[in-house]
C-alpha cells in the first residue's frame, strides 16, 4: 500500500532575520536617496567660438551625401562603395556592434523576475545491517528570483550598456568613414604616382634620343666622347627613375586591392581609361562655429557616449555600498521510494532576503572611487578628442588653402621651365649651346613638373582628409549598422 505524505513549506533562511536596527538603517538610506551618479552631459568650454582657417570657396554648399560623386571620376565613388560592402575592417566593426546590443539586452534583463526550472532523480542503497535499503528521491522544481532595484543599480547598469552599445555603432561609422577617406586618398596617390610615372617616361625617352644622337655624332668625329658618357648615363638614371616609380605605383595598387577586396584584374581593367588623371573634387560647407563638428563626427559621438556609460557605472558602484532586497520562491513535487513504500507531497517556499553590507575592508569604497576616476578620464578623452576635431578641420583648411595657392605658382613654374627646356634643345641641336646646359635645363624642367602634380595631389588629399576630420556623411541619427 502507498502512504502519500504531504511536506511542510520549507521555512525561510536564517539569514533572512536580521536586528531591526540594521533594517531601520537600510531604510533611511533608501529614504535620503544617497546613488547620485556624475553628470553625464560632456563639458563645456572644449571648443573655440569660430574658425582660424579661411574656409574654401567661401564656405559654398554641397551635400556630403554626395561627397565621392562631386569627383569628375565616378570610380571613386565605385571604390569606396565596394571598400564599403567588403572591407574585412568593417565587418569586425559590425560584430562588435552586435556584441553590444547582445550585452545591452542581457544588462536590461536583469530588470525582471528569473524562473528557473529544476528536475532530479537519486538511487541510492544503503549496506547497513540489518539489511541493504534501496532508496529513490525525485523532484522537480519551479525557482524564481527578483531583486528589487532599490538603488538604481540595474537602472545603471542597463544605461551603462545601452550607452556602449551607442559608442560601439558611432564607432562602426567611424570606421566607415576612415575607410572611405582612405580608399579616396590612395587612388588619389595612385593616380599622382602614374602623372608622375608618365613625366619619367617621356623625360627617359627624350634622354634616350639624345644619348643615341650624341653617339651618332662622337662616331662622325663631331662631338667629344665625354659627352657620350654624360648622355649615356642621363639615360641610365632616366630609366631607374622610371623602374622605381613604377614599383611605387604598382604598391599603391595592391593596396588599393586590398581595401576593396576586388580581384586585381578586374580593378585594373576599372583603372585603365583614367590613368595618369587626378580626380577633381566639388567643394562643400564647412560650418562656420566648431560646435558644429560635434554634431558630425562618429568619434566625437562615441566618446559622449562613452562619458554617459561611466556616470551610469559610477551610480552602479555607489548603489553596491547599499542593501539589496530581494524576492525568492519555489514550488514543486518531490517522491521518495524506499521499502517497498512511497512518499510524495508538495513542497513550496516564499520569502525576502535582505542583503546589508557592513564590513569589506574598503573594497566597494575603492571600487566607486575607481568608477569615479574612470569618469573623470572619459570625460578628459573628450575634451582631448574635441580639441583635436577643431585641429583636424583647421589643419585640413590650411593645406586646402595653400595647395590652392601654392597650385597657381607651380603651374608657372612648371611652364615657364618647360619653355626654357625647348628653348636650351633647340640651340643644343643647332650646335650653339652645350649638353651640359641642356642637361641641367632638363632636370629643372622634370623638378617643375613633379612638384606641380606633388602640389595638386596634396590638394586633392586635402578635401579628402576634410572630408573625414568633419565626420563625412554620418549623422547623429544615424543608426544604420550594416555590412550592406
């Protein structure tokens, strides 16, 4: 026959009954509101008023959506795009961002009751005299626990996580528009390094037509034989010039091939029809007050974000010094067979719990003061990386307005060389001038016209690099997090 015999509720923990003293404190603490995180507004006085820099043609509109397709070249815009759908870099950005949601959700869940449900099953046998006992115990279980946010620390903890999860997306934009402005600035270095490349092979093949026609006259007894020797070797250099500038070009395009993941052939044949040609861009509004930067760059963002994680974790610290109050209770069906017989029965428990700190050697003190510092230096991180934003744009705006400048004199040079290049070969051919004459009319020539493309890559280099120190086209509300 089978006796069921019901089971008592478990009776509360002893550690649940504590002096009313100890409760009447954690009540006045909860009372006087004491968890009173830092500010978590960026501070102020981190930028200047206005601008120093001249402000490029006068501070005339475009829309920096349309930034890469302002070039006359719509490869890059091409470039950038595909930089966009398949640089690895991007990708470990987005992870990180859905890493931060994951945790975000995971802080926020901590707002809720868990349940958690538990099942057993034990054999055992006993070998005591007078006989061995064979014993079976199940049970299965329903266990919840709630702590109660007395002091805002789950409040913290899920404002901290939801803050690094914003810092984390602003991050992955700025990592978009870093890839972009470098994607820009190496074909624009690899198109400067082919108008380069294509001066040093015009220049070598022109010095290999005077070394042949120096030979020519040292063979009919009209010319001297050390001006063969200073053809020949004019020629020489001409032509490692050319090599060494072609592996320069040959490298930008692997790294071109690398921040676009494209195959080289195909890229190649997309390189060929514009080749030796620097893009053109269109010019677009700089805002005329810095403060406005901090509405455009991605990093500026995320380092905002970062300051509200750290007073949310300050406030995480302080709650800790605190009582926690929590709720826990159980219920479920246990059976015990032993002998031939059965028990089973209900069981269920319910009961708070109150957790008081009284003594820690100073750990939790210790711990709000590194909260506190760690808040502290996130909001010195922004002030530094502010104070950099307006060096970035104010630098970009000088290079910008110098190249400009600087653009119309190198023209002249590069000219003004040129016309006494054809002038020193001229009298060369008609036997007036020397080959020494022409060869240092030549290398003034080739200086000119170098330094001319090296001045209209910087100036190119400059609207890329403002492209990117005004945050590109990120918004604020921007929150588009995908690989596309």
């Amino acid at each position: 026959m089978t006796e069921t015999v019901p089971f008592r509720a478990a009776r509360p923990p002893a550690a649940v009954c504590v002096p009313r003293r100890l409760i009447a404190t954690g009540l006045c603490a909860l009372l006087s509101a004491c968890v009173t995180p830092p500010s978590s507004e960026p501070p102020a006085g981190a930028l200047t008023t206005e601008w120093s820099a001249p402000l490029p043609h006068g501070g005339q509109r475009s829309a920096l959506l349309a930034w890469w397709s302002g070039f006359d070249d719509p490869l890059v815009a091409a470039l950038v795009d595909a930089a966009q759908r398949a640089n690895p870099t991007l990708a470990q950005a987005a992870a990180r961002v859905t890493e931060s949601r994951a945790l975000a959700q995971a802080a926020g869940s901590a707002r809720w009751p868990t349940l958690d449900a538990n099942a057993s099953t034990v054999r055992s046998r006993s070998a005591l005299p007078p006989a061995g006992i064979t014993q079976t115990a199940s049970s299965a279980t329903l266990d919840a626990l709630w702590e109660i946010d007395l002091f805002g620390a789950v409040r913290q903890s899920v404002a901290a996580a939801e803050a690094r999860a914003d810092a984390s997306r602003a991050q992955w934009h700025d990592a978009r528009v870093s890839l972009a402005a470098e994607v820009a600035a190496t074909y624009v270095g690899l198109r400067s390094c082919e108008a380069v490349l294509a001066v040093y092979e015009q220049d070598a093949a022109s010095l290999q037509q005077t070394a042949d026609l120096v030979g020519q006259k040292i063979r009919a007894g009209f010319d001297a034989p050390a001006n063969g020797a200073l053809a020949r070797a004019s020629a020489a250099e001409a032509a490692s010039r050319v090599a060494a500038q072609r592996t320069e070009c040959e490298v930008a395009l692997k790294q071109l091939v690398q921040l676009t993941a494209a195959p080289e052939p195909a890229l190649r044949e997309q390189l060929a029809p514009q080749r030796a040609r620097l893009p053109q861009p269109t010019s677009f509004e700089v805002a005329a007050v810095p403060a406005a930067v901090l509405s455009q760059r991605p990093d500026l963002a995320a380092a905002e974000r970062g300051i509200v994680a750290a007073a949310a974790e300050v406030g995480v610290a302080q709650a800790d010094r605190y009582p926690r109050l929590s709720l826990s209770g159980s219920i479920g069906r246990a059976a015990v067979h032993s002998g031939g017989q059965t028990f089973d029965g209900t069981t269920w428990s319910f009961g708070p719990g109150l957790l008081m700190p009284l003594f820690d050697g100073g750990r939790r003190r210790a711990n709000v003061d590194a909260a506190q510092a760690r808040y502290e230096g996130a909001v010195a991180a922004y002030r530094e990386r502010a104070l950099a934003a307006v060096r970035e744009v104010e630098e970009a705006l000088l290079r910008l307005d110098a190249a400009g400048r600087r653009e119309t004199d190198a023209e002249r040079a590069a000219q003004g060389y040129g016309e006494f290049l054809a002038a020193a070969q001229t009298q060369w051919q008609v036997g007036v001038g020397s080959l020494l004459d022409l060869e240092q009319a030549r290398r003034a020539a080739l200086a000119a016209n170098a330094g001319l493309i090296q001045v209209q890559r910087e100036r190119v280099s400059a609207w890329v690099q403002l492209y990117k120190t005004v945050g590109g086209a990120w918004q604020a509300d921007d929150d588009t997090t995908t690989t596309r």
